[in-house]
C-alpha cells in the first residue's frame, strides 16, 4: 500500500436491527478505478458515506495511507486529499463554472504535495491555474462563463467532476457519477476517468450502471445484504455464481429501474433475491 491508497478494514453500520454494512473490507489503491456493484439496499450508499465521514461506523476502520481517518469529518478528510463527486451536484447554481471551481481550488490542502495536475498550493494564482488547467482538460473552457444552474444535467455532471479535481485529490470517490448521462456523455466520462486514475489517482466508483462500471474498472467489489460477496478482476466478479444469481434475479446487470422489487413484491431480509424461476410459458391468467 502507498502513501494515500483508501483501505476500509472490518467496517460495520448498523441502524436498529438492520446491519446495513456488515465487516466490510475494501482497498482502493492509488492508480486504480475500483468499482463497487450491488442491488437495491446491498449497502453500498451506506459504505460509500461511512468512506467519506458522512457516517460513523459502528466497528472497523477507514485508513487512508496509514493514518487511521475513521473519525475524520468529511471536511478534514477532504483536506487529506480524499474528496468526493455528489450524486446532486454540490455546486452554487448563481455562479459560474469558472467561479465554482475557482472555490474548490481555493478551498485545497493547504498541505498538498505535487501530483494530479503538478501543481502546488501558491495562493489565488495558483487556484487560477488549478481550474485553467482542469477546465482545458476536461475540454469545458467554452463554458467558463456559464452560470451553474442554467446548465444541462450532462455538463452540470461534468462540472461537478472538475469541481472535485480542482480539489487536487489523492482518491476520488464517486457516486452515481453517470446518472443522466447519454451514451457519448458516458463514454467521454469514462475515458476522463482513465485518465485521471492513470495520472495516480485512486478511483472508486459507485454507480447504478453496471455495464459501465464492469467496463472501466480494474477491480469491483461486489455488495448483497451488506457484506462483500465476490471481489476481483471485473471478469471473476461478473461470473461469480452469486454475483450472477443476484442480478439474473433481477433483470440484466443492472440498471436501478431494473434492480427494484417486482410490482407487489417484498425484498427479501438484507436485499438478498434468490434466483427467479423462469416460467416455461407464459403464467396463465
Ligand atoms: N438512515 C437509515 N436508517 C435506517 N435504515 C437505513 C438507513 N440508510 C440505509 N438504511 C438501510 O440500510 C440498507 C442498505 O441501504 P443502502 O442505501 O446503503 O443500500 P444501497 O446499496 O446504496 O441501495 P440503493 O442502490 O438502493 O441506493 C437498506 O436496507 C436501507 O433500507
């Protein structure tokens, strides 16, 4: 483990008799995309929000290189370097893309080292120079001026990713980065993706779209009832026996309107769908 990979050791989260995480292990090492999958109640908002301190575990560990971040504020965690990407956009709708990064790069470590970008702190200068350059690779200098909330949800998702850059992280933790987004918007956010784990960044990716996550990451995890099922190389995970009998349960691997209960139905205790029988003929009336 480097410096500033994410590791989660034992995490466990209650709520009254619900275990919502239950003695979870996870690593997201720096240069890498991590995926985390699972279907509707797995746990993986609740892990997500217990990675970033918006929760408090009830046992286990958040560890971001070696220190041990378990009861961190999601600020001060930010201030490390570990900064998040929201599901609703967290930028201020009055004002521009350039001033709403502008924020974000201000608001940096202050102890930032080097790395994402080769740029270090120096003032109002330097944040100028943070979001110039991010804006160019992000190719969204053309909407510099736009103000936030006038934008469409493709650009705002896209805004919200270069908000979280300017921030200069060391691990980047995404959540439903690619709601909303059409095809070519996708496919443009994944190649952002690469890129940016490939410039050392440790990546993990939360998101409905099973398909995309199978298809950028290079290692998943995978969620059922809040405790970690199969974990690997996208292909090991895709064809584990549970993996698979959860989602074919469930419709194809997965979109979130695909992932719900059937009509009238009940989740089973912890999320858990077994596999459906499929009828031969259709049922009769
Ligand atoms: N604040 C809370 N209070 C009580 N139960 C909760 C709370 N948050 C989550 N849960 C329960 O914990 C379990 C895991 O929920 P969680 O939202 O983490 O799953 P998820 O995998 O993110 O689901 P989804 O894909 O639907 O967002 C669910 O059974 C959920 O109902």
């Amino acid at each position: 483990m480097s410096r500033n990979d994410l590791r989660a050791r034992d995490l466990v989260r209650r709520y009254g008799g619900l275990t919502a995480v239950e003695n979870v292990s996870m690593d997201v090492p720096r240069g890498q995309i991590t995926g985390l999958i699972g279907p509707n109640g797995a746990g993986k908002s609740t892990l997500f929000s217990l990675l970033t301190g918006v929760e408090q575990p009830d046992g286990g560990k958040v560890l971001l290189g070696q220190r041990d971040i378990t009861r961190m504020s999601p600020d001060a965690r930010s201030r490390r370097g570990l900064v998040q990407t929201f599901q609703v956009p967290s930028l201020f709708p009055s004002l521009t893309v350039g001033d709403n990064l502008l924020v974000a790069a201000e608001n940096r470590r202050r102890d930032y080292a080097g790395g994402l970008l080769g740029l270090k702190a120096r003032g109002r200068a330097s944040a100028l120079a943070v979001v110039d350059e991010v804006l160019d690779s992000l190719e969204l200098a053309d909407i510099r001026g736009a103000v936030a909330g006038t934008l469409p949800t493709g650009a705002l998702r896209l805004v919200e990713f270069a908000r979280a850059l300017c921030a200069r992280p060391d691990v980047l933790l995404l959540d439903e980065p690619a709601s909303g987004l059409d095809a070519a918007e996708t496919d443009r956010f994944s190649a952002l993706v690469r890129r940016i784990a490939d410039d050392g960044v440790a990546i993990l990716l939360v998101d409905h779209d099973v398909d995309l996550v199978f298809a950028v990451v290079d290692q998943v995890y995978a969620m059922v009832g809040g405790r970690v099922v199969a974990e690997g190389a996208p292909d090991v995970v895709r064809n584990d026996p549970t993996v698979r009998s959860v989602y074919l349960a469930q419709g194809p691997l997965a979109s979130k309107s695909t992932s719900a209960p059937p009509p009238g139905g009940v989740s089973p205790p912890n999320g858990v769908s077994p596999p459906l029988p499929q009828p031969a003929f259709p049922a009769a009336r």
